[in-house]
C-alpha cells in the first residue's frame, strides 16, 4: 500500500486527479444550462480529452532510470497504469450522466476514453510522459475543424465523433488503445526526454 501511495505522488495522480473533477463539472454546468445541442458529441469528447491529457502526464516520473530497472516488473504495472486512467477517466463523465444529463452514452465515452488513452500511451512512448498530451491534443483538434467525413479515412481520423453503433470509429479506438498500452507497457516512456537537472546537483568548474 505504501509503494502504491508513493508512485500514486510521483505520478502527480492528485492534481490529475483535480484537473478531471473541475472539467466534468464543467460539462455538467454547461449541459445543464443548455449550452450543448441534443446529440453534439463534441463536449462529451472534449471532457474525455481534457481527462487523458492531464492524466497522461503521469506516465512517466522524475527517474526515468527507475522507470526502466530490470528489479520491477513494469509491464503489468504500466498496462494497468494506462487501464486504470482510462476507466477514471470514464467514470468521472459517466458520473455526470446519473445526474441526468444526456451527455454520451456509455458505449461513446468507454470507446473514446480507451482510444484516447491509448493515444497517450503512444504519445508517452515517443516523446516522454511530459508531452504524452501532444497526440490526444492534436488529434483533437483535427478532428473538430475537419470537413464532414465522407470517406472511409475521413471517418478513420474523426473517429471521435462517430455515433457509438459506428464499426469504424470502434475499430480505429481499439486499435489505438491496444497499440499503445502495449507499446507504453513494454517500451516506457520515451528515456530521450530528461527533466532537467537543479543546479545543486551540478559539479563545481574546475573539479
């Protein structure tokens, strides 16, 4: 209990943690007050991409030598990093729904957390736990100024959006939360990409 407490602070699990409260609290305000169209997919999605960004920063610590010694098993540990982020991620819209606002159903946000989530994964194992954010982001924001899909790779890169019966938007999410759990589980993140050093830990010139 105690090496979960520890790693739960490293991870900086608490402010993720507040950042998801604050924007489903958000959403719920906002559809409350009617601020959203019946059916518009993109505020639920947004939540659900603000969630895996802020939880995505704590897929990788300070000691990245840590991250990557032989004396822990890391495979299951990050797999279940990445699944445990994505069903927080989940439950906390899903929570918002009981209050009885039409948000998503639940076939919509668990397709979307998981494909997200599996985007920061990848993006945690390319440039480092830092800016994991990146590739939820930027897809994120391709996939709201796109034009309407109207072609099969069209439907592929706004899978986001697609009602929850859509096989395409399901398939591209699992996909994606496959490929990059097991990237993330047995690679890490990207060791490439160091925190930089205080400078009481620098040796003094002339030594």
């Amino acid at each position: 209990m105690r090496w979960l407490t520890l790693y739960a602070r490293s991870r900086q699990v608490p402010a993720s943690l507040a950042v998801m409260v604050i924007s489903t609290v958000a959403v719920w305000a906002l559809a409350r007050d009617g601020g959203e169209a019946p059916g518009d997919p993109r505020m639920p999605v947004l939540v659900l991409a603000t969630g895996v960004m802020a939880a995505s920063i704590g897929l990788s610590g300070q000691d990245l030598a840590l991250d990557r010694t032989a004396s822990i098993r890391w495979v299951p540990r990050r797999a279940a990093h990445v699944l445990l982020a994505g069903a927080v991620v989940a439950a906390a819209l899903l929570t918002v729904r009981t209050s009885g606002q039409p948000l998503a159903t639940t076939s919509f946000v668990v397709r979307d957390s998981a494909g997200l989530m599996g985007l920061a994964a990848l993006g945690a194992t390319l440039s480092g736990g830092q800016y994991a954010w990146t590739l939820p982001f930027a897809w994120l924001s391709f996939a709201f100024f796109a034009p309407l899909p109207t072609s099969e790779p069209m439907r592929v890169a706004t899978w986001m959006l697609l009602p929850p019966g859509s096989t395409t938007g399901t398939c591209t999410a699992l996909v994606l939360a496959i490929t990059g759990t097991v990237s993330y589980a047995v690679a890490g993140p990207n060791a490439s990409v160091r925190f930089p050093r205080s400078a009481s830990f620098r040796r003094p010139t002339g030594e």
